[in-house]
C-alpha cells in the first residue's frame, strides 16, 4: 500500500504531537471492543492521556453538565414538557447563583423537547445555560439556529457499543 508523505507536528489547540495529514484505515472486527479495563462495571471509569492512565484529582471548583432531558430520557418514558420545565427550575434552584450545574442538554428534534426548551429559555435564568444535542443533518443545524441555542453537540454514533450492539452493524 501506498502511503503520502506524513508530517509529525505540536497541535497548537491540543498541545499533542498529531500526523498531518491524519490516515486512518477500517479495521473491521467480528467483536466489539468495548474497553473493559478502562470502563469496568465494577469501578470508576479510568482517565487516560497519550495512553496512559492518568489519577483522578479532584479540582477546587466543580461544575455539572445536566443530561437529563437526554441520556435520561433514554432510561425511561419519555418526560412531558411540563415534568422538563419543572425539573429546570429544579436544577436552576440546586445550581444556585454561581452555576454549579453550569449547563442542561436538550433534544431539540421532538416537538415535545423543543416546546419544553422553549418554555425553560422563557424562564430567563442564567444557570443552567441550555445546550442542545442534534442527529447531523441540516433540518437540525436549522431548528438550533432558528431558536437561538449558542452550543449544540453532534450525535454521530461510532464507538463499538452503538454499532455492535445498538445497530445491530459491524464497523464496515
């Protein structure tokens, strides 16, 4: 196989040693690999950096990213939007003035996230600031940029775990 000529240089946003320009070639698996020595169902997933294990410090100031109106709507039924706009103020009074819960991420795709969002915007409060998490196609990037959202993630389903076992695919 044929390779281009691959520079090694300091990435002055990541402070890492990256290739440019960055190859990457499909290794597909009969298995998923699920790291297990990293994530076990037994302890506190472990933090690696440069493919080390790094120890845990815990930092002076500590703030929370709510994910509640997502990951938690996967876990059970859905909330209405009246249960997500009280849990906002719920969150918004635990947080207090200093934004300990900093953020709270939203669907923004369903008609019932995207009326309860709308409601909790209405409440005015600082903290927590509402984020949005989008499927990558441009009627989302649309509905995040017609309701004002200043931060939104991308859902782009690529580890093992959602291509084995929630797609029912391999990595090809």
């Amino acid at each position: 196989m044929e390779h281009a000529m691959t520079n090694i240089n300091l990435s002055g946003s990541t402070n890492l040693l990256e290739f440019d320009p960055y190859e990457y070639e499909l290794h597909d698996v009969a298995e998923p690999e699920l790291f297990r020595e990293m994530f076990p169902y037994t302890e506190v997933p472990k933090v690696a950096f440069n493919y080390r294990h790094v120890p845990m410090n815990m930092q002076e100031h500590i703030y929370i990213t709510d994910t509640t109106f997502r990951d938690g709507q996967q876990s059970r039924a859905p909330y209405t939007s009246g249960q997500m706009v009280e849990i906002f103020k719920m969150l918004h009074h635990l947080g207090g003035e200093k934004g300990i819960i900093r953020q709270t991420e939203f669907f923004v795709y369903s008609e019932n996230d995207r009326r309860a969002l709308e409601k909790c915007m209405e409440l005015g409060y600082e903290f927590p600031e509402i984020t949005t998490w989008i499927r990558a196609n441009k009627k989302d990037f649309q509905l995040v940029k017609d309701i004002g959202i200043k931060e939104t993630g991308i859902l782009v389903s690529c580890s093992d775990h959602h291509i084995f076992n929630k797609m029912g695919l391999t990595r090809r």
